[in-house]
C-alpha cells in the first residue's frame, strides 16, 4: 500500500528523449580492410586467394582476438607450405632440365653418354666418398652440364692408360736385376 506522505512514482516514459542508464552510446563500426590498405614489401607477390584470406580474418569483428591469432597462424602455416612446394617443384624442374641437357650434350651424351658416366663415377669411386656424393645429390650439382664436363674431363686424364713402351722386355734378366741394375755381375 502507498503511504499518502510519500509521492508516487512517476512511470518512466519509453519516448521521454533522456538517455537511460543504461543506454551506452554505439561506436561507429570501423570500416572494414580492403586489399588497398595493406603494403607488401616490394618485390612481394601475394596471390589473391591469399590476400583475400587475410583481408577476411582482419575483418572478422565476431571472431575473439585468439581465433583470429589462431586463423592467422593457419594462414601463414598455409602460405609458407605452398613456398615449400614451389621451391621443390622448381629445384626438381631445374635437375630434369640439367639431365636432359648431359644427354643430349654432343661431347658427353648421345651413344657416348655411358660410357662418359661410368668414366665420371670411376672418377668419384677413386677420389670421392660418401659425403662428396651426398653434396652432389643434394645440391643437384652432379646433373650441371659445367660440372658434368669439368668431371668429364678429369677423368678423361685419369682413367686413360699410359703410354706402352716398344721395347721389348729383355728376359735374360732376372727380376732382381732388373730391381737392382748395380747388382750385375
């Protein structure tokens, strides 16, 4: 019941105009990113699906600062596994060609190629071991016509017998004194 000493209270009005208290002013939305307002370094090419990738996780205003961290480390985790697979792709171009240039190289390819090969790997076989050969299979070196040849040409030296002598061997010696000339006698 109301008491008549105490005044009632007046209902609130809904259109009254006076901001209630609990009525905070709305911040404008910032506007969102698009690709204009990113630079990328100079040289930089960022394919389209990726930029706009980015630009999504940058807008995602709904998205708690640790799902757009999360969606940003995704991102790059995804960009630099495809700059692995072009790396690896070319560096495998780049053997295939290097091959295929020994080949059909005039001096060391052609019907010669294998013979050319087998004198190269005489070569490594005799002055090589286990950590050359990886080197070469690692870097793709041993598939470079310049080294191919520079090898080639080595070998070509080292494998080639020496010179024979005419004379005939003269069998009346004995071993010895062929050993020991001054012994004689």
């Amino acid at each position: 019941m109301i008491e008549p000493d105490t005044p009632a209270a007046e209902p609130e009005s809904l259109i009254s105009g006076e901001p209630k208290e609990d009525d905070a002013p709305v911040a404008d939305a910032p506007e969102p990113l698009v690709a204009d307002d990113i630079t990328f370094p100079e040289g930089m090419e960022v394919p389209d699906e990726i930029r706009e990738e980015l630009l999504t996780v940058l807008n995602d205003t709904e998205a708690s600062p640790k799902d757009r961290a999360q969606a940003l480390v995704d991102l790059q985790a995804k960009v630099a596994g495809q700059a692995s697979e072009a790396a690896s792709q070319q560096f495998q171009d780049q053997q295939r060609q290097w091959q295929d240039e020994v080949k059909n190289d005039p001096e060391i390819g052609g019907e010669k190629f294998q013979s050319n090969l087998q004198g190269i790997q005489r070569l490594v076989d005799q002055f090589g071991n286990e950590e050359f050969a990886g080197v070469m299979a690692a870097t793709g070196a041993g598939n470079n016509i310049h080294v191919v040849r520079f090898f080639h040409a080595i070998a070509q030296k080292i494998n080639e017998g020496g010179p024979i002598s005419g004379a005939p061997a003269n069998a009346e010696d004995s071993a010895a004194s062929r050993m020991f000339p001054s012994m004689k006698g």
